[in-house]
C-alpha cells in the first residue's frame, strides 16, 4: 500500500512541476506540438496557459491527498 501512496505522490510532483513550467515559466515546448501549431495561427497561448494552470492544480490536488494519506494511515 506505500508503495501505492508514494506513487501517488510522485505522479502529483511530475504534474505540479510541468504545470508550473508551462504557466509560470512559459515553457510551451513542454506541450506537444503546441508550438508549431502557436506559428500556423492555430492556438493561442491562453491554451497553453490553461493547460499549464489545469495540469498544476490537479498535480498538488493529488501530492496533497497522498501526503493526507501518508499521515493518516491506520
């Protein structure tokens, strides 16, 4: 079951990270072709931005509930 938990928080420290890359540090590359599609005129970097701000949120809601679940084991 740690094994469970501590996957669990790493999954969530690899989402926090890369979406504080993308929304913070405005490192699109990190999102797939977004780039390219950035210079066609495609997509704006307000997708990037979403997608950066969505993959932080979720990465700490998950480190958060695997740290809760480290502390409050039975």
């Amino acid at each position: 079951m740690l094994v469970l938990k501590v996957l669990a928080l790493s999954l969530g420290l690899k989402y926090a990270v890369s979406g504080y890359l993308i929304h913070f540090k405005k490192k699109y590359s990190l999102v797939k072709g977004f780039e390219e599609e950035l210079r066609v005129g495609c997509k704006k970097e307000s997708y990037a931005n979403r997608i950066g701000l969505m993959e932080f949120v979720v990465g700490i809601a998950i480190s958060l509930a695997a740290i809760a679940l480290i502390i409050f084991d039975n």
